[in-house]
C-alpha cells in the first residue's frame, strides 16, 4: 500500500537533488580548465584571445591555475555541506519511510554486508531490489519469523501474514534468478517478534514490533510504527542493541519454515 509523501520526504529529495547537481558543478569546471590548458599548450595565445572575447582583461596561465584552486576549494565546500546535511540519526514516523530512506541510500552508495531483521520480510523488499540492482555482491543475511507463528497474529481478518512471507520469500528467489551474483542467506526464528533491523555495514536501521489483544485476536503491526535511522556511525549503542538480537537469533537452534510453535 502506498502513502503519501511526507513533507521530510520532500525536503529530503529536494535537498538530494540540489546536492547532486551543486557535486556537477565543480567536476565540469575542472574539465573545463584542463581543455583550456591543453588548448593553451597546443596554442599559446589561445587564453589570452579568449580571456579578449569574454571581456576579460589579459588572462594567463596563472589566472587558470587560480581557477583550479578555487574550484578545489569549492568541491570541498561541496561535501562538507553534503555531511552536514545528512543528519548521522534520523527518527521517521513509520519504519516504510526510513527503509526508502535506506534504499535511497544503497542505491546511491552501494553496500557490502547487510544483515535483515524481520517479521515477514515483505516491507523490506525494496531494500533487497536496491542492493540486487547496485550491489549485487553483497553479503546479504535475513531472519524471519517462522511461518506457522506468524499465522497465529491477526486470525480472521484481511491481513494474511504467512502468505506476505511467502509472497517475500518468492521475490527474493526471483531476484536471485535474474541476477546470479545476488543471494541472500535466510534463516527463520521462533521467538516473538520484537526488534526489526536493517543493519549495513556501519548504518542501522531499527524498529519494533507490538502485539496486542483487539477483538479476541493478537494483532501485530510494526511497518507503521517508528524507527530510527544511524548512518555512517560503528559502534553506535542502538547498531550494538540490533546486532546482538541478530547475532543470538542467527546463532541460535535452526528453525524450519513452517515449524510448529
């Protein structure tokens, strides 16, 4: 189900899109200046009748290699207002937000380890197409809950948790299929479901999940609870609280699929 874009959201695009044509700018300008000064090399009057042509008054090879200085200094400009404008911790209202914020982010940046925290592992499949499509390579781990726990939330109403999981399940095969160097490792937990997490290499990405009694039925939800985004920050205590709920899952006792609760 899509929602609507958020007022962050759109900051955030807006701020993304500024950001990368202002990185074009200096990469062009450095082009330039090295046209200019083979076109110099080749032709030495060459600055000058130009510098005459754009109005400025005896331009030399100096004047360019100030250019290039300056230039220079812009581009760090440049990233230094990246940095800043990418907050290390960021809270979104709903864990869906935060995970197109982490999609973005691989998309943008590749990846090389990712470990996958989850209940169905249906709202993170766009994360895993963002890693298949621009790290295909990575080291990619998921935990999910086993198949029969799941279905004992939400009986009896529209909400079909083990045929999510089986629809997620599916689309991680056939990603794996279009593309043989994506693969992703799955193992299934039986404990209750608590914590979800994206974890990539020093960003993490962590939620939670509720349960509550509503009519004679457990419910859970979580994709629309909050969640918090660290980025670029090892050893943050919230990357170390979802790491070790990942590591004693993963290590624990296998559990199949569909095993019994």
């Amino acid at each position: 189900m899509k929602h609507p874009v958020t007022v962050s959201e759109g900051l955030h695009g807006l701020n993304r899109l500024i950001t990368t044509h202002i990185k074009l700018l200096p990469t062009i300008t450095i082009l330039v200046v090295v046209i200019l000064i083979a076109l110099h090399h080749l032709y030495p009057p060459f600055v000058e009748k130009l510098g005459e042509f754009v109005g400025l008054a005896k331009p030399s090879v100096a004047s360019v290699l100030t250019l290039i200085v300056c230039v220079t200094i812009l581009d760090r400009l440049v990233t230094m207002y990246a940095e800043l404008t990418t907050p290390r911790i960021s809270v979104f209202e709903y864990r869906e937000l935060a995970y197109r914020r982490v999609e973005d982010y691989i998309a943008e940046n590749g990846v090389r380890k990712v470990d996958l925290l989850q209940f169905s592992g249906y709202i993170s499949l766009p994360v895993l197409r963002a890693i298949a499509a621009k790290s295909p390579r990575a080291q990619v781990r998921m935990l999910l809950m086993n198949e029969a726990k799941t279905a004992c939330f939400d009986v009896n109403t529209n909400i079909d948790h083990p045929e999510r999981m089986s629809t997620a399940v599916g689309q991680i095969a056939e990603m794996e299929r279009d593309n043989p160097e994506f693969k992703v490792e799955i193992k299934f937990y039986d404990c209750p479901a608590s914590v979800s997490a994206v974890m990539f290499d020093d960003s993490t990405c962590v939620g939670w999940y509720h349960a509550f009694p509503e009519e004679n039925v457990v419910k859970m939800r979580g994709h629309r609870s909050p969640a918090i985004l660290v980025l670029k920050h090892k050893g943050h205590c919230l990357q170390e609280f979802a790491r070790k709920q990942f590591d004693n899952l993963w290590n624990a006792k296998p559990v199949s699929k569909g095993a019994n609760p």
